[in-house]
C-alpha cells in the first residue's frame, strides 16, 4: 500500500458551498497531482504540482483550485460547489516525473 | 501531444485462459508507458511500467506487456486468468517532464 491519503472518502454536499479535499503522502514526493474521474471514462488531470509553491492546471478545464504550501500537502478547493463538479477526485504523488505515481482512494462528491 | 488509446471498453475472458488488454500511444518523444488497475470504490494500483530496455516488461500478480515500438503499443497480458483479475485496467503515458495522461479503461470480465 502506497503512503497517500485523501480525505473525506465520500461527501454530499449542497450547492454553493465551499468545499476543500485533502491529500497527503508521507513518501516525500516531490511531484502531485490531482486527477477527476468521471463513471465509465478516462482520468482527466486536473492540476500538478512539480513541489512547494509551484502548482500548474491540467489538460481539463477545472474550477477549482490548488495549492502546495508542504511537501507532504496538496489540497484542493472549489469555492462554490455545483452540481456538474460531482465526480471522483484522485490524488496521486510521484518521485520523479519518470517514475510511476501513486494514487489515493479518492474522494467522490456528490453535489446535490 | 501525446494519448493514449484502448480501442476496447470491455474483454471478457474464462478463468484458466489468457487474456490481453489492448492499449497503443501516440507521443512525439520516447515513451514512459505503465499499467494500473482500480478495483470498485478503490484508488488506482500500479501493475508495470516500461522505460527503457526490455521490451518485455513483468509486473505484479502475474501480468505482463510488451512494448512494440513500431506498433506504438504496449498490451497487457497475462498466461491464465483468475476471477479476481476482474477490474478496470488503465494505461498510461508519459513524455519526459510530463504528467501521466490515461486512456479511458478497459474493464476486464473473468468468469468462472
């Protein structure tokens, strides 16, 4: 088992708040990321983070936003929760950029 | 810009036989390809990865791929299926200094 933990697992939540998901590794990586899965369809990376203080998007338009304030953090925020950002939210680290990444359990979101 | 792509949404294999899961890639430099599978309500976890060298790559619970330069593939195989085998199989691509981009997933049926 890999050394990355996000939380909550799962959450509903209602339309406009705020809301903010953890992840942490205790690997040391350098390199996160965070990925939205959709049922039945691809990982879309959604923002990368190459260490403390850099954070760049993803190839998927997102509304939230990150940042990487600690090695060992990278959570994300949406300001405003809308029902189109339900979805599956997948954190990953990697060591290098060359090397494979390891992903958490996610956190899925229902916003109702 | 590099993808990935795995022309089938589903394979469905008897337990005992062998089974392949397609996945080829476009990129303009070399690749860094890698398999993950994800389990229900699961995060992703890595099986195997090519860099470089062999192009014959062995990985966890028995699974292997083959990397095919000119064919600009990178099938995942395995000898003998088991009923456990069944998941979502994800491929991965990387140029140097990118982020992993995943191909949709293929979900893999073993019955008994």
């Amino acid at each position: 088992e890999a050394d990355i933990y996000q939380t909550p697992r799962y959450l509903v939540i209602g339309t406009g708040k705020k809301i903010t998901l953890e992840c942490s590794q205790t690997m040391g990586h350098d390199k996160m990321y965070w990925y939205q899965q959709d049922p039945g369809m691809e990982l879309h990376l959604i923002h990368y983070s190459y260490g403390v203080n850099s954070t760049e998007k993803g190839d998927l338009s997102s509304e939230s936003t990150v940042s990487r304030i600690r090695t060992e953090h990278f959570p994300l925020t949406l300001e405003s929760a809308r029902p189109s950002h339900t979805s599956q939210y997948l954190c990953a680290s990697s060591a290098t950029v060359n090397t494979e990444a390891f992903f958490g359990q996610g956190t899925r979101l229902t916003v109702v | 810009a590099q993808s990935v792509a795995q022309p089938e949404d589903q394979v469905n294999v008897a337990e005992g036989n062998p089974l392949t899961v397609k996945c080829t890639y476009s990129v303009s430099g070399n690749p860094y390809l890698f398999w993950y599978v994800q389990y229900p309500n699961r995060g992703l976890q890595f099986l195997l990865k090519y860099i470089t060298g062999d192009n014959l790559v062995k990985g966890s619970y028995g699974f292997e791929a083959e990397f095919n330069k000119s064919q600009t593939s990178f099938h995942l195989k395995k000898p003998s299926a088991l009923v456990s085998d069944s998941a979502l199989y994800l491929c991965a691509v990387r140029e140097t200094g990118t982020a992993l981009i995943f191909g949709k997933g293929t979900t893999l049926s073993v019955s008994s």
